[in-house]
C-alpha cells in the first residue's frame, strides 16, 4: 500500500504557482487577489477559510475575507456579490457553504460572475464543464484529478466507482473521470444511497472515491485487492485520547489501507488538493482579467 500523500502534491503545486506569481510580479501585472465570503460561525467553514488564507500569503496571492453575521439577510448577501461582482481589483471568489439555512443557496449562486467563480458552482461553468469548454472546475473534483495524475496512477479504461452524487464533488468527479482524455477515460459508475447491490458494484472498482460522507462507511469487504481508494471524507467523531475525537474520512482506513495498492489519508489527502485548485481558479481568473485589459 502506498500513500498519496495530498500535502506533499500540494506543496509541489504551490510552489509552481508561486513562481507564476512572482513572474507576474516581474513583469508589472497584479497579484491575483481571492475573496471569501463567510456567513455566521460554523467552525468548519471557519477552518477551511483561514487554510485559504494561509496558502494565499503562501503563494503571494491577495486575500480577503468578508464576515457576516449568522444574522445576515439574503437581501444584504445579495448587495455584497454584487459589489464582489463589480470590484475589479478582486479576480476570483467564493461564498463558503453551507449557508444558514434562511438563505436560498441556488440564489446566491446564480449571483455570482460566472469570470470570478472559482469555486466552479455556477450553472454557466458546470455547464461548460460537462461540455469540456473551458471552465473554472469545482475544487475537489479537480484536486482528486490531480492527485491522481501526479501520483502516476492511469484512469484510462479503468472501472472508477463513485460513491456519493453531490454537485460538489461525487457528480463533477464522474464527469471528469469519464472525458475522452488520456487523464480520464475512465468507465464511471455513480452510486448514491438508492443504489442496490452497493457492496458489489464497489468491489469491481479499480478506483473507488468515496464521498458520500459517512464516517468510515467504506470496509474491507467493499473493496478488491490493489484497488486505489481515494477518501474525500473528513469527520470528527468521539474517541477516549487526550482530545477526546479523532479525524476519519468515509473510508475505514486501518483495514482496506491493507487491501489496496494507493490510499488517501484524511487528513492530508484530499482537503490540501482542495485549496490548491482554488488557488490555481484564482490564478486562471486573474490571468484572463489581465489579458482582457490589455
């Protein structure tokens, strides 16, 4: 079994990056500038924005981040995309999800500039992805995709399992995984709780992501020998240390670590995958903002 180690990938991507900043720099453009937008308090969201911080000074991006109340209107959320929208010195942004729940999700979305969504959420952009058109890709999807390319691991005419049909990952992930190119190619099959024989199904995977985001749903028997196993879960469930909780993804890694040929650890798989290909949306968004500039 070997790891795919996602905070080495990401580190390797960063570092690239950086470099593309800093000839940016060089040559008198802008740094590329990413706003978050958080609504209330869940600690989750929280986390994920201040990761997104870090990695932005890491890179030598620009970074904001604007606060609202738990209280915060769909109204007064509206009147911050907007301004979002028309602020030419931020080239990409994402509203972190979820939203309390006296918000319309799907609204706030479709507010948002198709040229600044580097979360990839937009209709217009899920569109163009399923096209194959250039697109700003959800975050996730295109982290697993890279984490498997760079990890050497080949899609091409594999059988992927897909567990977990969610717009933000399960379902952009199978698009991705299916493309006819030699980084895909892959013969998808998507499963989701109405899903009959599940067991089965996982067990003809030569790559299985699980992300139907139950804590360690994935077990042993679900999973043929030298299989790659990609966990986009991360829970918080109660244990007896010091800390009392520990992290697992969806997948129960202590006994199918034993059975397949390449893992993700959670943490460190996935999640730093994640904040990287924000990073590189960013990247892309302010790239094209300066080009229509000139």
């Amino acid at each position: 079994m070997k790891l795919i180690d996602g905070k080495s990938i990401a580190a390797t991507v960063k570092s690239e990056i950086a470099k593309e900043v800093a000839n940016m720099m060089d040559t008198d453009q802008k740094a590329p500038h990413l706003a978050a937008v958080l609504v209330g308090n869940d600690p989750a969201s929280e986390t994920y924005v201040a990761s997104k911080e870090r990695a932005c000074k890491e890179v030598g991006f620009i970074s904001s981040i604007y606060k609202l109340s738990e209280k915060t209107t769909e109204k007064e959320l509206l009147k911050t995309i907007e301004f979002l929208n028309n602020d030419e010195e931020i080239d990409g942004y994402i509203v972190q999800l979820p939203l309390p729940k006296h918000i319309d999700t799907n609204k706030i979305i479709f507010a948002i500039d198709p040229k600044k969504d580097v979360d990839g959420f937009h209709p217009q952009n899920v569109g163009r992805m399923v096209m194959d058109m250039p697109c700003f890709l959800p975050a996730t999807p295109a982290g697993i995709m890279t984490l498997l390319e760079r990890s050497g691991i080949e899609t091409e005419g594999k059988n992927c399992v897909v567990l977990g049909r969610s717009n933000i990952v399960g379902t952009p992930v199978a698009i991705l995984l299916s493309r006819n190119s030699k980084k895909a190619n892959g013969t998808v099959t998507l499963c989701h709780s109405r899903t009959k024989n599940l067991k089965e199904i996982c067990l003809t995977a030569d790559i299985l992501i699980a992300a139907i985001g139950k804590a360690e749903f994935v077990t042993a028997d679900m999973v043929k020998d030298q299989a790659v196993v990609i966990d986009v879960g991360i829970h918080r469930i109660s244990d007896n240390s010091e800390k009392g909780y520990k992290i697992v993804g969806d997948v129960k890694f202590d006994e199918v670590s034993k059975k397949c040929s390449h893992i993700t650890p959670v943490p460190g798989g996935v999640g730093p995958m994640t904040i990287v290909s924000l990073l590189e949306n960013t990247l892309k968004a302010a790239k094209i903002q300066q080009k229509s500039e000139l």
